[in-house]
C-alpha cells in the first residue's frame, strides 16, 4: 500500500495528536508540510517531523500557494477558520482530513461538502467516537439484530464541569461568534454517532438549553477578574485557575492556554495573568450553553433523547433500547457493553477492543481514524466508521436544526428542513 503524505495546516493541539500518531507509523504516513503562525508550535512541528524548512509556512494560504505537495491536507484550524483553507485544498484536488465540525455555519458546510462532491475528493471528518472500539463493537451489535429493532436511544454528554470551564467558558469555544453553537461544535460527535448507529433519517427535531451557571450574575462577592489576584473564595473554588493551571496535573490544560507546546511553568503563569485562561469563570465573554436537552424522531418510530451537560465528572452514556434487548454503556470507568436479553432473560458483558476511556484520549478513537483514513486512501478500508462527506454533513445539518429549534422555541420538521437547505 502506498505511504500518505500529509500537509498540516493549523499546528495545535489537536494537529499535535494526530501528528504523534503518524510519526509512529512512519511506513504508512510522513508529514511533509505546514502551516501554522504561532512560532514556537511551528518550529516544534518541523523539528518533531523532520519537515524541510522551505516547506514550513506561517499560514495556510502560504502553503496552499506551492500547489498540491501531498496526499492529504489535515485542516485543523478553528472552526472559523475551516471554509479558506478547506475550499483551495479541495480545488487544488487534496483529499482532506478536516477537523469537526465541517465548518462553523450551515452555509459553509454545504459548500465545503457541494465542492468535495464535485470534485470527487474524499473529505473525512474527524468525527473520532466512530473508531473507538467501544462504539465500533456496540454497532457491531446493533447491526447484528442482538436486540432487535431499536425504539428509543437515550445518550447523554458529560462534558465534566473542568473541562466545560476550560473549553466553553474560557477557552477558543466559550463564544459562539468565536467557534459556534454547543451542539454544532461539541455535541456533533453525539448526533453523529446516534445517527450513525441506527443509520435513520431523521424527521424532526426540539430543543431547550441555556447558560445559566457560568455568567456575571454568579461571580462571587469580591471576586477579582483574574484568580491570581487573589479571590476571597480561591481556596473552595474548584476552578480557580490557579489551582487548575500551576500544577503540572494535565498537559492538555496547560499546553493549551499556554500555546507552547514544551510547556513550562513560566508559560503558564503568564497565560493565567495576560489571558482569559486566567479569569474568573464567571466574568469571562463565553455565551455556549451549559446544558441543553434535544428531543429527536427518526424512521420507524424511533425516538431519541439527548442531553449535553456541564454539571458532572465527565463522560458519555447511553441506553438503547430495542424490542429484543437492551444496552448500556458508559464511556468512563466501564470496560465492557452491558447487555440485558429478553428472550434469555439475562445480562451479559460484553468486552470491547479498547480499553481506554473516551475523553482525553478519545478511546482510540484518535489512532483509529489516522488508521482508516491510510486504509480508505488506498482502497482497502473494510470498516463501516469512515463516512462520506455526505453522511457527515447530513449529520451535520440536523445539528444546526437542533440549534434553531433552541434559539426558536419550536419544533422542526427536519425532512422540510433538509430539504429547504438543499434547495437554496
Ligand atoms: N475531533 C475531536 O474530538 C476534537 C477535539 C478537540 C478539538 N477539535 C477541533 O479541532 C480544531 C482545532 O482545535 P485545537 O484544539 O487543535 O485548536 P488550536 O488553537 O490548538 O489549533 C489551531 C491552530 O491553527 C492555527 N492557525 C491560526 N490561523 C492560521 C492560519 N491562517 N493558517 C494556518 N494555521 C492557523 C493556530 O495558530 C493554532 O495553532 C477545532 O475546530 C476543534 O473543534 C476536535
């Protein structure tokens, strides 16, 4: 099978990850080129590499300029910063491994997805739940007809309350006019991979969320605006980002608010004093909601509901329900597929190839997409994660429904809504 070239554009974190992942498998993939304009994350990827110097560029119009120099673009830039730099590399005839989700609005998704479809470049999203073995083998299952038809799929994101404040309260997705709304960018993973396990079209759509903790209103009496000047109630608070950053407990937090990658102590403490990774978690510019329900109706009846919430340690869990058995499943701490037979009457564990847990690592779920896009680019992928640009972006747009049925307060009949979308 062929080698992959790869051209990066955007070298951040998530660039790093699958970065590292490629650099381990060196007969199958070799970075050749990138793009990123943050100095000490763009030397760091050319040396990590070993990519040429000429072929290291400050952005990704820089790159793209030299023509196509590799097999597969990987786009992760911000999620406002998909629609350039994916709409010239597919032009330019790259296939593209393109962050989720697609792009930040509705419009450019379909264009992104309309150029691809003309083009005939294979565009994968990095949607990762998809190649856990967790999710893999519970679709195994599904598929097998072990429980039945499928009624009705109960799934809940957890997102954890550190990793919301991180993220959606001070980090990159906290405003909406920055990346986009909570289910666009976040939670189109879960829509993804419910819609994915039952393979439906969906028929409509409803949905309540809203910000109600992380806001003004709860900022304690006192509080200063950065937690490093000393908040009065610093010591209980457990996002006190003095608490949170200064230890070297997570790499991930500290490298990400401190943009280095070999990130020491110093970097930190100046990203906690100069940036909003430092500010009271109450008085920063985040609007995302901090839990929001979706009610769903697919084909065959099947009902689906879906919560996304930042009130817990963390952690995806699902029940589904089907008229021969049901399943439940937990993405933290749980190694196996708990299965109840109602013909057997009786519950089985079922193990699963992965044993990690979904977040942080993504379960595997990293390692397997850098392995089936290499098996899918040359023709052998006999998997059934990997989706077509299509199934992506229909996943996508029930997404955005979900989003205007929130901001609306109504119900939409999502057939109509596809429909509409495709029409304009
Ligand atoms: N699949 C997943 O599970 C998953 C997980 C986390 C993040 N993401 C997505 O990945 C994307 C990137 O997230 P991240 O955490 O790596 O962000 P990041 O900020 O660490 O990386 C983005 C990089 O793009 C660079 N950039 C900015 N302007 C550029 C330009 N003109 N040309 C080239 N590069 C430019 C930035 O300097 C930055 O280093 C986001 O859209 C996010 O939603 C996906």
């Amino acid at each position: 099978m062929k080698k992959l070239t790869v051209a990066i554009i955007g070298g951040g974190n998530r660039a790093q990850v699958y970065g590292d992942i490629m650099r381990k498998i060196p007969d199958k993939y070799q970075i050749v080129a990138v793009a990123e304009p943050i100095d000490n994350r763009r030397e760091f990827l050319m040396h990590r590499h070993k990519i040429a110097p000429e072929m290291c560029f400050r952005t990704w119009e820089e790159l793209l300029e030299k023509g196509k120099v590799a097999d597969l673009c990987m786009i992760t830039t911000m999620d406002r910063l998909r629609i350039g730099p994916a709409m010239k590399a597919i032009e330019l005839g790259y296939h593209l491994m393109l962050e989720k989700p697609i792009a930040s609005t509705l419009e450019e998704c379909k264009m992104i997805t309309h150029a691809a479809e003309k083009k005939g470049v294979k565009v994968i999203i990095c949607t990762v739940l998809r190649y856990t073995g967790l999710f893999v083998k519970l679709k195994e299952i599904i598929d097998s007809g072990r429980i039945g038809k499928v009624m009705s799929i109960n799934h809940e994101e957890g997102v954890g309350d550190v990793h919301q404040t991180h993220s959606y309260v001070r980090g990159n997705w906290g405003n909406s006019a920055k990346s986009a709304d909570m289910l666009v960018q976040k939670s189109c993973h879960d829509i993804d991979i419910i819609q994915w396990l039952i393979e439906k079209k969906c028929k409509s759509v409803q949905s309540y969320g809203m910000l109600s903790y992380f806001k003004r209103d709860n900022a304690p009496v006192g509080s200063p605006d950065y937690c490093i000047d000393g908040c009065p109630v610093g010591e209980e608070c457990p996002y006190n980002a003095v608490k949170l950053y200064l230890p070297d407990d997570s790499y991930w937090m500290r490298s990400t608010c401190a943009k280095v990658f070999e990130v020491t102590d110093a970097d930190v403490e100046k990203a906690i004093r100069e940036t909003q990774y430092g500010k009271c978690v109450f008085k920063c510019d985040n609007d995302v909601v901090d839990h929001q329900t979706v009610n769903m109706l697919f084909e065959d009846d099947i009902t689906v509901t879906f919560t996304m919430n930042a009130f817990n340690k963390g952690g995806r869990h699902m029940h589904i329900m089907g008229t021969k058995g049901e399943i439940r499943i937990a993405t933290l701490g749980d190694e196996v597929i708990h299965l109840y037979d109602f013909v057997k009457k009786q519950h089985e564990d079922i193990p699963f190839n992965d044993l990690g847990c979904i977040t942080g690592a993504h379960g595997g779920g990293d390692d397997g997409i850098v392995q089936a896009i290499y098996e899918e680019l040359n023709g052998v992928y006999k998997g059934k994660s990997v989706p077509t640009i299509r199934e992506s972006y229909y996943n996508h747009v029930i997404t955005f429904a979900i989003e205007e049925a929130r901001k609306k307060g109504i119900m939409i009949d999502f057939e109509e809504y596809y429909k509409k979308v495709e029409e304009n």
